[in-house]
C-alpha cells in the first residue's frame, strides 16, 4: 500500500475510535498502534499529526497523545457582501478577472485510494531524485551564509548554470531566478501585457497558462497546434486581428499535443512576432525530460533571437520534484528591468535555502545518473501506454507519440461526453484529465490527456487502459 493511503486509512479509523475516549483520555501508544494495525511508525506519526492539526488531538512531548476538548462551534457570519466587492471591477468597465483553477486542481487533487492516476503532472516519488535531494539540502543547509538573504536576482551561481543550459549568447546577467515555472509565467505575463489585452496562446495549450492570464485580467486568443508546432500564417492573422503585442508558445514537446515546433516555422515565428512588435513567451518546461531515443533536440527559441523578441522560462521542478519550486526567466533589453521590478514586488526573492540545494543537485554526479534514468523509464512508460491505447482503445486517436515530455494526447469520437467519460473513467479506477480545459476557447473536438508519469512501474499502465476501456465501453457505441 502507498504511504499516502496508509496515513488516509490510518487516520480515517483512529477518527471513528476518538468516540471512544473521553476529553483529556490518553490514546494508545505509537508502538501500540504500531503493532495493532500493522503499519510503520512514520504512518502512525503521519495519521496522529492530520488529527492533530484537525484539533481532534493534542500532543504531549513525554506523556503521549490526548483526545482534545471540542472546539467552539465558530459564529456565522453574513458574507454576502463580498459578491458585490469581487465584482466591483464588472461594474467599473474593467475586463472582470475570471480566477479559476478548475484546469490546474484536475492535475494537482489526489485521487481517492486505488485509483490509476493517468492524470498527473508530475513524477512518481519513484522517479524523482529523493536521495539526491536530500543529500543536496544537508549539504546546502550547511553552506556559509545558506539561511542568509540572497540577491534579488538569484546566486550568481545559479543564474550562470540556468544561461549555460539555455545557450546561444544568454548571460547570468540576463536571467533571474524564480519560485518555479508557473511564477514565471504569471510574473512575465504581468509585464508583457496590460490588464485587458489580448495575448496568443497555442490551441490546445496548458490549463495553467490559462487560468494565470484571465487572473490577470488578459484575454487569450488562441491559435490552433498541428503535430509541427503553431502554425504562422494563423499566427499572423492573429496578430493582425487582435493587435496582441505577445505570445506565449511552447515549441518543445508542447503540452498538451506533444508537438515540436519545425525547424521551418521558429524563424517564422520570430519573424511574424518582430513585425507586430510583439514578444515571445517560450515556455521550455520539459526539456530535461526528453526520451531515451528522441535524438539532438532543438535549442530553446531564445539561442536563435538576437533582438529580445523572446522572453525565457524554463524550470527544474518537471525533472525533479514538485516541492522543488525552481525556475529561471532570460531576457534581453529593457523588459529585464520590468521582469525583475514584478519579480521583487511579487516575491522579494526566492528562499536562499532552496537555490543552495538545487546547485548541489545539479552540480553532483546523481544529477546526469538522473537524467539518463528518468529518459529510459520515460520511453518504456510512452510505449507501454501507447501500446495498450492501440490494443484497448480502437475508437480513440492517437496521432502523435512525442519523443518527450510524459503524457499523450487522444482524440475521442465525435459527439462524445468528455466529462461523462472523465467520471466513469474514475468510478471505474482511473483518474484521466479531461481536454476542454486546455482550450481558450470552445474546443474542436473532444480529448483526453493521459499521463505515463504519475505511477509507480509500467504495470499500473495497462491496467490503468484497462479500466479506461470499461468506461468507454460503457459510453462509446460499438
């Protein structure tokens, strides 16, 4: 059983005991539970430590754990008022933020215990670098000056490792080091773009992307993906039609096609963009998770851009670790200046600490060893779920296997309930993610995203398609 099951059990049984004791009765010993439930002693601190801060028990250094007085049922109040203050910017002419993380939560909720999660956005704990890690933040913590304030920007050290691996002529001087991909995307779309503009973005693209623009008050304006990246003469129309000063791509592995920007089309792009006078936003965020048989890969946009079109955003947290949040933005030109002033008003900087681990991480032999692991496990994942696709899911298409990234991209039958699907995918064991939410706007057809990442070993693929399956049996018609 998974560790994460194992506290939720645990914790869940110890809940429907509590009635059993009255207040200020002590419970039965860690070793005790140990022994009844046959579970680690981390599982048992783990299940006492959710009661605790639900205030059902209270702790007692040396004397054990205790049921807890009941808290006071809390006064109700009238907040009604509020509906009128969030949306006081409709009233005032303002484009209204539309705050919705519906599309970012489908990737981040885990899911009940038992069930498949083909939906995920990240490693498995089997494939991230724990050890490493944790090796990594002993050795950082006992860094001159680790617990001390660092510069704005980030350790020198590290923006210089972060321009290293962009290439072209990007200095450390042009990067600054951020909480991870998703703040720099929201700190770079707040100073690419003005609140109501329009912005590009790919169609399909991330449901994250999404959801930081409308936050901000942008309006995306999509622009259709084939299997070789944006399409330019769409592109071009769009920035005629909308008059966007900025758009956001990802040409590596696009999420959530797969797709690969051609060597045809990225001067294309940046040529298109330099004649709006607009920017670029390269979203790099999976090129540390390339497959074992994907070959050379392309640089980032960013090597191929002298005239600061293109702002930079790449992050290790995809390769890594979810609680690794380490990202870097490059730019060229005044917009740096812009970037950084967001940067600091938003954040004043990112924890010393974290930026110490992640430079003895990637300066350590288990980093390349890493590397090297997680593109071998990655291909076998791809071809398994490919496979069992082809074998079990006939009525579904499967256009494109991408030699990157962790997840593929399938086209279900015209006329198909996504969202029932969705839901009998789970009742039947298995948590998908469902593909109107990578849409700006009405989709063309419905799709689902399944990831190959988010498990334990291969096996759990195919009875992940399994399960599938039996939803769309019951769904689809034959």
């Amino acid at each position: 059983m998974q560790q994460r099951s194992s506290v939720g059990d645990l914790a869940e049984r110890l809940r429907e005991e509590l009635n059993r004791y009255s207040v200020g009765e002590k419970l039965p010993s860690s070793r005790a539970l140990v022994e009844r439930f046959r579970v680690s002693p981390v599982t048992v601190s783990r299940a006492l430590s959710r009661l605790a801060a639900e205030g059902l028990v209270v702790t007692r250094p040396g004397a054990g754990v205790f049921r807890a007085e009941p808290r006071a049922a809390a006064p109700v109040g009238d907040t009604s008022w509020q509906e009128v203050a969030l949306s006081a910017d409709a009233a005032a002419d303002i484009v209204p933020r539309a705050v919705d993380a519906s599309g970012v939560l489908v990737t981040l909720a885990a899911p009940p215990s038992g069930v498949i999660e083909l939906n995920t956005g990240y490693l498995h704990p089997v494939l991230q670098p724990t050890t490493a890690l944790s090796a990594a933040l002993a050795r950082a913590g006992r860094r001159p000056g680790a617990w001390a304030r660092p510069p704005v920007d980030g350790l020198p050290e590290l923006r210089e490792w972060f321009a290293r691996g962009i290439g072209g002529a990007i200095t450390a001087a042009e990067t600054l080091i951020t909480g991870g991909g998703q703040s720099a995307l929201t700190t770079a779309l707040r100073a690419l773009a003005p609140p109501g503009a329009p912005v590009l973005v790919e169609s399909p693209t991330y449901p994250g992307l999404l959801a930081v623009a409308r936050a901000a008050g942008l309006r995306p304006v999509p622009v259709p993906v084939d299997r070789d990246g944006v399409r330019p003469r769409l592109l071009a129309a769009a920035f005629r039609a909308s008059g966007a000063r900025l758009f956001v791509c990802q040409p590596l592995f696009q999420n959530p096609t797969g797709a690969v920007l051609s060597a045809e089309r990225r001067p294309e792009v940046l040529r298109i963009a330099r004649e709006a006078g607009a920017f670029v936003l390269e979203d790099d965020y999976v090129r540390r998770l390339v497959h074992e048989d994907a070959g050379p890969l392309p640089g980032p946009l960013a090597t191929d851009d002298p005239d600061g079109v293109v702002v930079h955003v790449c992050s290790l947290t995809k390769a890594t670790s979810p609680s690794l949040r380490i990202g870097c933005l490059a730019a060229r030109g005044p917009v740096l200046e812009r970037l950084r002033a967001i940067q600091v008003v938003d954040h004043l900087f990112v924890p010393r600490p974290l930026q110490e681990a992640t430079l003895e991480l990637v300066g350590s032999p288990a980093w390349p060893r890493h590397l090297r692991a997680v593109a071998g496990e990655l291909r076998n994942r791809r071809d398994v779920l490919a496979a069992a696709v082809e074998a079990r899911l006939p009525r579904l298409d499967l256009t494109h296997v991408p030699a990157g990234g962790y997840h593929l991209w399938l086209r279900l039958p015209d006329g198909t309930d996504e969202a029932t699907l969705v839901a009998g995918a789970l009742r039947q064991g298995v948590a998908v993610a469902p593909g109107r939410p990578y849409f700006a706007a009405e989709p063309p057809a419905p799709y689902i995203r399944l990831s190959f990442a988010g498990v334990a070993a291969a096996t759990e693929i195919a009875e992940g398609v399994r399960r599938l399956a039996a939803a769309c049996d019951e769904l689809l018609p034959r």
